[in-house]
C-alpha cells in the first residue's frame, strides 16, 4: 500500500468517525431542547414584538454611540436598550431558548477542546461565549 493510500484510508476513517460525531450531536437532547425553544421563540407574538422593538431601540442608539457620550440621546438610548432588554429576559421563551443555547453552546465547546486537545495541548480552541459574556451576546437571531 502506497503512502496516499494510507492517508485516503486514514481521512476516510477520520471523515466517518466524523460524520458519527455530527450525529450524535443531532441527536442529542441540548440540540432538541434548542430546537424546540427556538420554535417556541419564532411562534410567541409577545417575543417577536419584543425582538423587533429591541433591533429599533438598539438602531436607534447604534446612532448616538457614533458620538457617544457626548450625543444628547446617548444616555436615553441606552436605559431604552436596557429596558427593552430587561423585557425580553423575562419573557419565558426567549428566557428558556437563552439557557438552551448556552446549554448547546457549552456541548460543541467541549467537543472541540477535547479533539483539540487530543492533537495537541497547545493548540488554540475557539472561544466559547459562556467563557467571554455570560448569556446573549446579541448575535444570535432570535434575540437580537
């Protein structure tokens, strides 16, 4: 056997055992729970009217922050963001879909430092937003 046809049996086991992993993880109850808060989240009026007044108030302080302090709107924009904010943290569904999200954010996290790690010790594993800012960083979708 030929060098490139080890390292094609080689890659084809790693892509498999791959493939395995990606399933487990699909079937996996942080994913379900994910999956099912995030429905639960597009399908509450109440959620969506707080999500879509949460993307107005944080455009319209995105405005003042351009000049910040010194914008006279600045300090009113923010307490307007924070309310909504607040609003949105008690609503059930985004409250739950939040904890499901950090729930499968903590599991692809851990899967990636272990096959990392298993490489190296000193290999760089990519952040994991429950590390940097506890809860929504405001990247996601469904939260704003």
């Amino acid at each position: 056997m030929s060098m490139e046809e080890a390292a094609a049996l080689d890659m084809s086991s790693i892509l498999l055992h791959a493939y395995d992993l990606g399933d487990m993880i699909n079937t996996s109850a942080e994913l379900a729970d994910y999956l099912y808060w995030k429905q639960a989240v597009d399908n509450d009026a109440e959620a969506q009217e707080l999500i879509k007044l949460f993307a107005k108030a944080k455009e319209r302080f995105e405005e003042c922050e351009r000049f910040g302090h010194f914008h006279p709107n600045y300090h009113e924009g923010l307490q307007h963001v924070q309310e909504v904010q607040n609003l949105m943290d008690n609503n059930k569904a985004v409250l739950r879909f939040k904890t499901a999200e950090d729930r499968l954010d903590e599991l692809l996290y851990s899967i990636s430092e272990t096959i990392a790690h298993s490489v190296s010790d000193t290999i760089k594993v990519p952040g994991n937003k429950m590390l940097t800012a506890k809860g929504c960083s405001g990247g996601c979708k469904s939260c704003g």
